[in-house]
C-alpha cells in the first residue's frame, strides 16, 4: 500500500535524496497533534479546578520558553 506521505526534492548533490512531507503526510501529522491534544484537554478537564490552574500556569510558562520549531517543510 502506497500512502504518498511523503515527496522527493532534487538536491544540488545526485548522490543524495532529499525527502520532505508531502499534503498527505502534513494531514497525517496535523491529525495525530489534534487527537494528542484532544487527549490532553480530556485529562485536564477531570482535574479538580485548583490543579487546571496549575497545569494552565504551566503550559503557559512552557510555551514562552519554548524554542522556535521551522516548519515542516520549506515554502
């Protein structure tokens, strides 16, 4: 089975492939990260109020620390 997630890009090197994620490829990867964050929001959301705090007051402080991620493929 063929799933064409992702494509080959010639690089300026013959002797090298270059392979970046195809749509198909993005749209596997977007649905895994929803469905882990739908996950997430799921367990928080049984937590007692004052432990949401918590954990929101963490996740914020995360993602101003957080590096820059590139995207996943060149534009």
């Amino acid at each position: 089975m063929t799933r064409k997630l992702l494509r080959v890009v010639a690089a300026e090197d013959k002797r090298r492939r270059v392979h970046l994620l195809a749509t198909a490829g993005e749209a596997m990867l977007t649905a895994i990260d929803r469905g882990r964050a739908e996950q997430f929001v799921g367990v928080v959301r049984r937590l007692p109020a004052a432990e949401r705090g918590l954990v929101a007051a963490a996740v914020a402080a995360l993602a101003t620390r957080a590096p820059v991620t590139p995207p996943r493929t060149p534009s």
